[in-house]
C-alpha cells in the first residue's frame, strides 16, 4: 500500500509539473514589425473590354448576297462590310424617278401654258383699251366695250389659273423628289459600310442568309479604345479616384506586368456582388488584346513611409475601422482593441492606433492563448 501510495504522488507530481509545463512555458509567436515604404494597393479581378464595340447590321430586311469581311480583318471607315439583294427596292427608285421626271414634264407644260395665258391677256388688254378709247369718241358701242372688257377678265382669269396648275405642279415635284430620297435611302440601306475604323471581331451571318432589320453582322471593336475593367470590393473601392496608376497582368502572360491608370469609375455598383466596376487604361500592353481574357488589376492607392500593416487573420470583431488582436505586453499575452485604417492588397490592415507603448501585435495567434500566457515574440522571416 505504501508503495502505491508512493505511485500514485509520483504520478501526481508529473501530471502537475506536466500541465504547469505545457500551460506556463512560454510560446513563441510571430509579431508584426514596423515597415517602411510600404505600398498600398488595391486588387481587382477584369477582363479584356473595349469602350468601343458595335454590333452592326441593316436597317431592312432582305438576303445577303455578299459579305466582304470575316473575323480578324481591320477595316476604314465607310468601307463596304456586306450586300443585302436590292432588286425590288432598285425597281421602287426606277419608279420614283419616273415619277420625277413625268413631273418636270408636267411642270414644263404647266409653265407654256401660263405663257400663252400671258399673251392672250396682253392681246385682251390691248383690245379692251381700244375699244373703250372708240366708246369715248362715241365711235364704238358700249355694248361692245363691255365685250371687250369681259373678255380681258377672263384672260386674266385663265393666267391665274395656269400660274396655280404650275404652283400644283411644283409642289408635286417636291413630294416626287422626296420620294425619290426616301427610295434612294432605303437602297442605300442595303449596303454595309464600316462606321469607324475598325476591327472585326465576329461574323455572325454568312451569304444567303435571309436577315431581319436589326440583326447583327458584324461585331466591331475600335482597337484604340481597349481597356481592362475590374471589379473591386465595395469596402476598398471608397480609397479609389480617377487617375490612379495600377499594374495589370494578362492570363495569356502571367510573368509579365504591364502599367495601366484609372480612366473611369463605375457610378453604380452591382447589387448582387457588392462589387464596383473599374476601368483602366493600359500605356504598354500588348498590340494584340482578346477581349474577355481575364486580368488581374492592382491599384496604387497611396504610399506610407512607416507603417504596422497586420494580417487581417489576426483581427477579430473587425467592422472596417476597429479590431481585437493579440498582443505579447511584458512577456504575456493580451488582448488589444485597435483603431485600423486602410487594407491593401495582402489581406492586411494598417494600425492607426490603440496599439500600447512597447506592445507588440501577434500576427499569427496559436492555439492555446489565453489571458495573461507567457510569450516571447519573434521576426517574422
């Protein structure tokens, strides 16, 4: 009994030193150190855009009969891209000129016709004045007077209704020669021709197809007017302006980086992601870009000369601008609230205060800290 007795305080003493061993030693933890130059950056997952695409197609319906450009192709402006089969509106201009030119005929004879008015007026007035001089030297008749100025009444009559058949007349020119526009437009409609300078992206039809107005063709891009557009989280897009300088690597190239600046900034942003749109501008990116490749954008949003950015695993409770971390205060563990400021691209926050003197953050909180545990910090490698 003695000896088991001797045991069991033997057993007893080791599990104590043991708890007091594993429970009081002293752990080594990582601390955050001072940085300088530090570089704040935003990140952002895009693609390829372009401000500039038009999906162009005819105003009318009809066959294609020639389409004189595919994928990959540049092309000017008013260059021909595709023919609709114009026979039936090429027949409805033929009419509509005839019907111009049956109307300058019309117009020719409206205006002969106010001539020969004009002269029969002036041989009436002649008349007229005559036979009232006779009535006056009472060598004429009155009666005949009468006749006279009668039938200069209704020569001056018939001139105004000529002059009006020729005013008839103009106005239907001008509605024929409108028709003719209006025909001639809708021809003109059956051609294709490039609205910028351009580069084809996709073909979407090919010939015989029978088209609806409005149908796409062709999907042209302005290859000047290339971009990238990012998406940036709503809780760092607050920290971006225009003009602000970024890196943007292409999956195509994921070794090189190429150097873009901040040229808009979407006013709205999507519900659903919580997300804010960005578009950058790209000064030395490849001549030849595919839209949709994806890219990964980093924005520069500003420098600190010294900072202490922690990881923002270490954080808890972290609502934007305030956290809980743990910090070694004379060798013990403790916990801190801080104040935290701006959050980069590494998934840190930089402290702006509550930090007490001579504390040091940890920055990667192992398993077993408690209240008042004995640490002793280390650099980060």
């Amino acid at each position: 009994m003695r000896r088991i007795w001797l045991l069991g305080v033997v057993l007893a003493a080791a599990v104590g030193v043991g708890f007091l061993f594993f429970t009081e030693r002293p752990l080594t933890v990582t601390v955050v150190q001072p940085e300088h130059d530090v570089a704040l950056r935003i990140y952002g997952l895009g693609t390829v855009e372009a401000r500039i695409l038009s999906r162009v197609g005819f105003e009318v319906g009809a066959a294609l009969t020639r389409l004189s450009a595919d994928a990959g192709d540049s092309v000017t402006k008013g260059q021909e891209l595709a023919v609709l089969l114009s026979a039936e509106q090429e027949a409805r201009v033929a009419r509509a000129r005839a019907a111009v030119a049956a109307n300058e005929a019309n117009l020719a004879k409206a205006g002969a016709a106010v001539v020969r008015a004009r002269a029969v007026l002036a041989e009436r007035e002649a008349a007229n004045r005559r036979q009232q001089g006779l009535v006056q030297r009472d060598v004429a008749s009155a009666q005949r007077a009468e006749e006279t100025q009668r039938d200069e009444d209704v020569a001056r009559a018939d001139l105004a209704v000529a002059e009006a058949d020729v005013a008839v007349i103009q106005a239907q020119g001008a509605d024929a020669a409108a028709a003719l526009r209006q025909e001639e437009a809708l021809l003109a409609h059956h051609r294709l021709v490039a609205p910028f300078d351009a580069q084809v992206v996709t073909r979407h039809a090919e010939a015989g197809t029978v088209v609806k107005a409005g149908d796409p063709i062709f999907t042209l891009i302005d290859p000047a007017t290339i971009w990238v557009q990012a998406y940036v989280d709503e809780e760092r897009a607050g920290q971006l302006v225009p003009g602000q300088l970024g890196t943007i690597r292409l999956r195509s190239q994921p070794s090189a980086e190429f150097h873009g600046t901040i040229a808009r900034i979407g006013i709205e942003s999507d519900r659903v992601n919580e997300e804010r749109r960005v578009w950058l501008t790209c000064a030395d990116c490849p001549a030849e870009m595919f839209l949709g490749e994806q890219a990964e954008v980093r924005i520069l949003t500003g420098t600190r000369t010294t900072a202490l950015m922690v990881p923002e695993v270490a954080i808890t409770g972290f609502d934007g601008h305030r956290g809980t971390v743990w910090t070694v205060q004379d060798g013990r563990l403790a916990r801190v609230k801080l104040t935290l400021g701006v959050r980069d691209d590494r998934g840190r926050v930089e402290v702006t205060g509550g930090l007490p003197e001579g504390a040091a953050i940890v920055a990667h909180p192992p398993r077993g800290a408690a209240e008042g545990r004995r640490a002793r910090g280390s650099e980060a490698p």
